[in-house]
C-alpha cells in the first residue's frame, strides 16, 4: 500500500488532497494494489471508498466506485454517506427510539421521523486510525465513546480491506463493547460499474440477481412494516436476472416508499452467519460485473434515488440513479422487531461480518 506517491498510481488521485487535521486527527488517501495492477483506494475519513479500478472486456480500467477527489468533498458530500462505512447502526431507526435492558433510549432524529446510519455525526464523519499496512491489505480502528449520538456502551470496532488478486474487495468487521448495545455496520459503496463519467451514466440497464426469495416491505418513512413479504410477483423478484431498470418506477406502494429501490431483502441461506451469496450485477456495455457474498442475513439495496447531478471525483458528475448499493448488514429497525435476527452486542461477545465484492468480466 501506498500513501505517498503522486504518480504511480492510476486512479488519478492524489495523496495531499486527503491530508488534513481533523479534531487533532490526520487523514490520508491509501492505495491498495494487487497483482493485476488494478486499485483499490481509501481514505481513512469514514473509511471511504474512493476508487475501484478495474478492467472492462477490452481491458480499459475505469473507476466503477462513486467518490471525491479531496478532504473537503468528502467531508462536505451532497451524500454524507458516499461509500464510507456506516455505524453504529446501519439504516433506520424508528423514531430514533429503542429499548435495551429495559431502558428507553433516544437517537438523534435525522431522516424524517427517523434516525438513520448512527445519527447525525455517525461512523462515516469520523477519522479512523489506519493500523497494519501491507500492499494489499489495511486495517481501519475507531472508538465509540460511551453514549455517543445516544448509544450505550463504548464500542471498539476494527474493519479489515483487502484487495485479492482474485479482484476481490473483502471487508471484514469485528466490534466489542464493555456495556450491552446494538450494533449493525455496513458499508456504503455506491457502485457504477459503466466507470464514473459526465455524467456517470444510469444503472438501470444493469442486469441484476439477488439471492432473497423475500424482502421487507416499508411505510411511507422507510420503516418496516414488520411483514416478510415473498417476492413473487412484485417488483422485488430478482430471483432470475432482470435489468434494474425493469420495474425501478412501477406502480407499486413499496417502489413509491422508496422512490425506486430503497429496501432490505432477507437473504436465503442454509444457515446462520454463512458466507454466502447475495447479489450479482453486469454492465452489458463494458463487461463489468460485480459479486456480493456476505454472512449478514439481508441486504440493502439502493438505486441512489435522491441524487441530483453533484460534482465527484475527476470531474465526474452523480445523477439521480446513476450508482447501485449493496449494503450488506442486519434489517432496519431491528430493536424494535424482535423477531427479526437480533443486533444485540453483550460484553465478552464479538460482532463479526465478512463481505466481499468480487469484480468480473463477463
């Protein structure tokens, strides 16, 4: 890994643009390469993402990953949550309220009624310490205080990226706390795999795959009904492929909920915490297709809905619909759903994740 050179590396940025002191914290931009000469590159502000650079059918590298070209977009984004790792508690709580340990406890409230992606300041606003460094591979370390944006406990989280050969990005978590909290970390990777552009051109010409035979349907804020609904003959069948474009404004409740997709689908497995596959995108012009295989049972699926056409990294431009997210993690809402896989975090437990996004050429 890399966070010194301004040339050797292809992604076009460079490393002075993500050097700053914030809350007497030094954020850097880190290079991942592996040996197909391909990048992954990162900056330890939110832990975000700010280049994938991968190879097309005729093998031109393009950034397929939405991000900035300095500190200051980062930490100023139109989308705070540009591909940055997402904490406490990834997607929404209700009325930012829960009860744990026979307590009530009060997030901030900064998504309609709700509280979404650990509050106003969450893990994507925070400076994280970059701990092991080989060419591939880093570890990113942040402590949560006790009571930060209203959680209990002080938690202390590790995330792992690797960059394989295999053009695998994996990202490992592990979390512990000293008091009983919740938890559920995901990350925010805002993926185009026709390459970033001016504009970045739409994913509903993707053709998409999700291994859930059901999703969780939603209210008018986002927040689960507390049904599983069977995909069958709804908008949500991406049992089979389909273009993401198919029936991203059909007539339909939940796809008005969301403004397109904006939902958790529960994923099949065989068994608890197994790593195994969730979701599968192409991008027929270049070629591109990217895997997801995780051990959370559900995925966020976001086709970037709210977009408006904001300035990114290189000059490139972000419209409305022009990134998919796969945002592996436990369902919105949990705490107060008890039936759905609980996000409770004991003392002495650990909380552990693996995901991994494996970029292809089909």
């Amino acid at each position: 890994m890399t966070n010194t050179g301004e040339t050797e590396n292809i992604c076009g940025l460079k490393s002075s643009d993500f050097q700053a002191t914030i809350n007497g914290k030094k954020t850097d931009l880190y290079i991942l390469k592996n040996n197909q000469g391909n990048e992954v590159a990162f900056t330890n502000y939110g832990g975000a993402l700010v280049a994938i650079m991968v190879p097309d059918k005729n093998g031109n590298r393009a950034n397929v990953i939405q991000g900035h070209d300095n500190i200051q977009d980062v930490m100023n984004s139109p989308e705070p949550y540009l591909s940055t790792l997402i904490g406490r508690y990834g997607n929404r709580i209700a009325k930012g309220k829960f009860q744990l340990h026979g307590k009530e406890y009060n997030l901030a409230i900064n998504n309609g009624p709700n509280s979404l992606h650990g509050g106003k300041v969450g893990f994507n606003a925070k400076v994280w310490d970059v701990n092991t460094i080989s060419p591939n591979a880093a570890v990113l370390k942040y402590t949560s205080a006790y009571g930060e944006e209203g959680f209990s406990g002080e938690v202390t989280v590790w995330v792992a990226y690797t960059f394989t050969d295999d053009n695998e990005l994996i990202i490992k978590y592990l979390a512990t706390t000293n008091k009983k909290t919740i938890i559920n970390l995901t990350s925010h990777g805002f993926f185009s795999l026709a390459g970033i552009a001016n504009p970045t051109p739409t994913i509903e010409n993707l053709v998409c795959q999700i291994n859930a035979d059901y999703y969780i349907p939603i209210d008018e804020t986002s927040i689960p009904t507390g049904e599983i609904r069977f995909v069958k003959g709804t908008p949500f069948d991406f049992r089979t492929p389909k273009t993401v474009g198919q029936d991203i404004d059909a007539d339909d409740e939940q796809i008005k909920h969301g403004a397109g997709y904006d939902h958790c689908f529960v994923l099949n497995k065989k068994e608890e915490d197994e790593l195994s596959f969730a979701a599968k995108i192409v991008e027929p012009k270049s070629g591109r297709s990217m895997e997801v295989f995780t051990t959370e049972p559900g995925v966020q699926v976001y086709t970037d809905n709210w977009a408006d056409g904001y300035k990114g990294q290189n000059g490139a431009t972000f419209p409305r619909r022009s990134a998919i997210c796969f945002e592996a993690q436990h369902f919105p809402d949990s705490p107060n759903h008890p039936y759905f896989p609980s996000v409770i975090l004991n003392p002495g437990e650990e909380y552990r994740q693996k995901t991994i996004y494996k970029f292809g050429i089909e």
